[in-house]
C-alpha cells in the first residue's frame, strides 16, 4: 500500500493537488482538483467554473468548489466517478 497525500515528500504525482496541467474538452487545467472542482457546476454556471479553473492554486480550487453561495449540479450524487474523468 502506497500512503500519500498533498503534504507527502513522495508519491505527490498521485494527489489531486499535483500540480500537473492536462487539456481535456479544449480547456488546460492546472490540477485535477481545479476540474473535479469546477466540474460540480457545469454546465449550469460556467462562469464559476472557470473562475475555479482559473484559481490560484488546489486549495483555493477546492475552496470555491464547496461554497453554497453557487448551486451545484443536482445531479452530482448521479454522476459516475468516469463521467467526471472524462467531462461527459
């Protein structure tokens, strides 16, 4: 078993807050945790979902990802954990 999380000196590249940008659907994304974040309120409110893309860093894409002062997909229980791998 491989223990990790954002704050370990080894096996970083296994967190969501590694900071290792991808292209998926036309956007680049910093971390995983700023599209798993942003994914959460598309595509009912993509204004903040890119003000979550564009977030400083992970912690601060989480963050804005848990504010109810934006309502997230009502179907986000619903959505398989794939779907929200590959943004359908």
């Amino acid at each position: 078993m491989i223990k990790f999380n954002s704050s370990s000196q080894t096996h970083t590249e296994f967190s969501n807050f590694h900071r290792s940008p991808f292209c998926l659907n036309g956007e680049t994304w910093p971390t995983v945790e700023h599209y798993y974040q942003a994914y959460k309120f598309l595509p009912h409110d993509p204004e903040w979902a890119e003000e979550i893309r564009n977030a400083s860093g992970p912690g601060t894409a989480r963050k804005l990802g848990r504010s109810t002062d934006h309502q997230m997909r009502e179907d986000w229980d619903d959505v398989p954990a794939r779907g929200r791998a590959t943004g359908r």
